[in-house]
C-alpha cells in the first residue's frame, strides 16, 4: 500500500469506528475489552489521544515526554491519552474523535516522503522506525484492531470488505512473514482474508483473518509461527 492508500484506509477506518460507537448503548460503554486495563469508554479515550497526536508534532512530543513518568514507549503515550480523559463522557469523547481524526487524517497526508523515511527511537515495542511506517500502518492498524475489539467486546457486527481489511490483514501477513522469516502456507478465511505462502514444503495454516490478526496484536495466544507478532 502507498501512503495515499494508507491515508484513504485512515479515513475509512475512523469512519466505520465512529459508526460503530455510535450504536453502543451505556452498558456497553463499561464493557471490558481483549486491552487488558481498558474498557470500551477508555479504548474511546486513546484513539482521540491518538489522532491528536497525529494532528500535531508538538502534541505527540508532548505525550512522549509525559508518557515516560508511566511507563516506556508506546504504553507511555497510551496512559496519558486515557488519563487525561477519565472524566470526559463518551458523547464527547466522539465529538472529539471525528474532529482529531478529520485533522489527523489531513496532517498525516501532508507529510513530505523525505520526512516518512526518516528513522527515529518510539521505544517499546516499536523500536526504530520510520516516521512513515508510524503514521501510515501503526496509526491506521491501531484504529482497526480497536474496532475489532469494541465488536467482540459489544458483540456488534464487524463490517469486513476485501478492499479495505483485506489490504490492511495483506500488510499484516507480509510484515508477519518477513519477521519470521520461515517456510509457511497461510490461508485465512472471512472477507478479509486470503492464501499466502513463502515456498512449497510448509505445512498449511487455516483459520478465520480476524482471529490471526488479534493473534498477531496479542489478544489471543499463538504457538508456532504464530508466535510471531507484529506492532499495531
């Protein structure tokens, strides 16, 4: 995917995301999700953290440097997004994500490609990364995922295209296989999905994409080449 096709994902996944929390009922909102510490009402939290960030430099500056008096990297940032709005209530807190992500998206999309290239430190689990692999697949996989687990938390309907999950679970699988970098045949079933394999002599894996992307992102316990995640 190029960075114009990441940025039309973006948009399309905040889209879906809002939609969906839009049907979410004041039960569900105290739900627990697959996100260990979180409920639904904080998984809200964090995405408007994160697409502020991506609106402004100096916003995701800012979540760096206070997220270290918690915790290093990523999990850092996360704390501070969701702290600073343990009191904002949901209607707002969507209010909000459609107006960071609008800018979000905007800024994200304007981001020079000698500037993407850049390597810098995230910390953990991130590592050293370009700025581009951050702000196109991080923040966009981080959006899917989290509409992932509000529906299996809420048990709404996952609506699930080829054209736009399955491009992103493409992504997944490929970042997968070049980390592991073992023989496999990996078929994954559901709209999402596809068949992919490295060269012949790999025993075939089968089962359903949105179950091998949550084991991908640490929702669910993988044995074998399983094992191997991958960042969201």
């Amino acid at each position: 995917m190029t960075h114009d096709d990441w940025m039309a994902a973006a948009e399309l996944e905040y889209r879906r995301l809002l939609e969906m929390f839009a049907g979410l009922t004041e039960e569900d909102w105290q739900r627990p999700t697959d996100c260990d510490e979180w409920d639904v009402r904080k998984v809200l939290a964090h995405l408007v953290g994160g697409a502020e960030s991506t609106a402004s430099l100096r916003e995701l500056w800012r979540l760096q440097r206070l997220g270290r008096s918690f915790r290093p990297g990523v999990d850092g940032m996360n704390d501070v997004e969701v702290n600073e709005r343990a009191d904002t209530p949901p209607a707002r807190l969507l209010t909000d994500l459609a107006a960071a992500a609008d800018r979000g998206v905007r800024a994200r999309r304007r981001i020079p490609a000698a500037v993407r290239v850049l390597r810098v430190p995230f910390g953990p689990p991130l590592g050293f990364r370009s700025i581009g692999y951050l702000m196109d697949r991080i923040y966009t996989r981080d959006a899917w995922m989290h509409r992932i687990d509000i529906s299996t938390a809420t048990s709404r309907p996952l609506v699930l295209t080829a054209d736009h999950d399955g491009r992103i679970v493409d992504d997944i699988v490929r970042e997968w296989a070049h980390d592991h970098r073992q023989p496999y045949r990996l078929t994954l079933t559901g709209p999402a999905g596809g068949e992919w394999s490295s060269e012949t002599g790999a025993d075939p894996l089968t089962l359903d994409a949105v179950l091998f992307c949550r084991i991908m992102a640490g929702r669910v316990a993988g044995d074998g080449l399983l094992h191997q995640q991958v960042p969201f």
